[in-house]
C-alpha cells in the first residue's frame, strides 16, 4: 500500500503508523478530558448533596476523523481490511501518539465500531475512536532518573505518579519517596516495584509480591525526599509523570 503525502498529522498505535495505512487525520481531535470519579451522599434533612471527590477520573476518549485512498491496485474494501487487522488485532491498552500532542502519549484500546463511508470506489472516510486512560503521559517522563540516599526527585506536575523502580542490592531494605515507605526482604540482586500495577518482579516471570510491603513509593507533587536503607547499591526511576 502507498504512502501517501499528507499535512494534517497523523497517530501511532500499537507500534504502527497510521501513515503506513495511507490514512490522512482531517481535522484536529477534540480536546476531551476525563471526568473525575466521586461520590454523592444526600443527607435528610439538610440542603444539597455532600461530594466526596476522588483522585481517580475516568477513562476518556480520543477521536479521529479520518480518509485514505485507494492505491491503485486495491480497493477501498481491501486497504480498510488492512486497517481493520491492526486495529482489532491489538490486545489491550497499547501506545497511541500523534502529531496533535507531541509531547505526549497515551494508553488506548480499540473496540470499534469501524464503518467505512465508501465514496465511489476511490476513498473512504471514517471516524476511529480509541478508549484511554485519563492520564496524558509526558515523553519525559520516560527517562530513568538514578537516585541516592538523600537526593530530591521533582515532581512538577499537579498529579501524583506511579513509577517504575529497580533497586539493586541484597538483604532487607527500603525506599521512602515522600511519606511513601516499602520495605524489600531479602531482595537478591535487583527488584522491579511498578507502582502502577502495584507488583514486585525480578523477571517478568518471577513474582516478588511476597517480599514487599508498606506503601507503593508513588511520587506526590513537588520536592520529594529520597531516603534508602540496607545494602542498595544502584536506584533507577522511571518517573511517568502525566498529567489530566
């Protein structure tokens, strides 16, 4: 299938660009934001409903209005069965960026519909909707930061993060971020803590969620104080700083 020359931005998702698809965005998405999660609670007898706003939001959506043109050699029908396959052969939330956001990236998943408004056999025109998380990622949040006892790690954003951490070292010890503190037991020579799936691994395979406890190390806004105790030798931090 043909590239074909656009203007107008494109997306990646799942590992594919939309460009390799012959697919032309035709008009900037929507700037669509999550709705925090809360509860209400009336009261008999007193005026108005008590809210109780969580720190949770939830999931949102990004939509793209869409065209691609035949290639010449295939039909409107067998190019979008291709963009069909990629489509729904992604398995869960994957990646999804583009040119809109460029700084950015979000996980999203796929579930359709996908109806392809065939105009004469030559293109054909559609909207994609991906579900996404409500967290809009920052790029730079995908850099390892190596810390030390005593360092400061800054948070500049006004979300919390749920970072991925390996610590090095043998024996008990632990690692405050904050007033966050997780203690290791007999950690034998480096352990990942993922604080967003709130699991301990040393291989993907090995499952250390027996060795942990205390509270995931997440990092609050701000200037947040690192203290490590026991044998640790090296700390590696993938902050995933996002915001909403």
């Amino acid at each position: 299938m043909r590239k074909i020359d656009y203007t107008l931005g494109h997306f990646a998702f799942n590992g594919q660009n939309s460009s390799n698809f012959g697919i032309c965005v035709e008009s900037t998405p929507s700037l669509d934001r999550p709705e925090r999660q809360h509860n209400v609670y009336n009261v008999p007898g007193r005026n108005g409903a008590i809210i109780e706003q969580l720190d949770t939001f939830n999931n949102v959506n990004r939509e793209y209005k869409v065209w691609a043109a035949n290639d010449y050699y295939n039909s409107v029908d067998k190019d979008y069965n291709a963009i069909s396959e990629w489509l729904y052969n992604s398995n869960g939330y994957c990646r999804l960026e583009d040119d809109f956001e460029p700084d950015i990236f979000r996980l999203a998943y796929f579930v359709g519909p996908f109806d392809v408004e065939n105009m004469l056999n030559m293109y054909g025109r559609t909207k994609l909707t991906f579900v996404c998380r409500p967290e809009r990622f920052y790029k730079t949040g995908e850099k390892t930061i190596e810390v030390a006892d005593g360092d400061y790690i800054l948070n500049k954003t006004a979300f919390t993060s749920r970072p991925l951490i390996k610590i090095t070292g043998s024996g008990d010890c632990s690692i405050a971020i904050g007033n966050n503190i997780m203690y290791i037991s007999s950690l034998q020579d480096y352990i990942y803590i993922d604080c967003d799936t709130m699991d301990a691994y040393r291989q993907s395979a090995e499952n250390k969620n027996n060795t942990i406890s205390g509270d995931f190390p997440n990092i609050a806004p701000g200037r947040q104080l690192i203290r490590l105790t026991g044998n640790i030798t090296k700390v590696e931090i993938v902050p995933r700083w996002y915001t909403i």
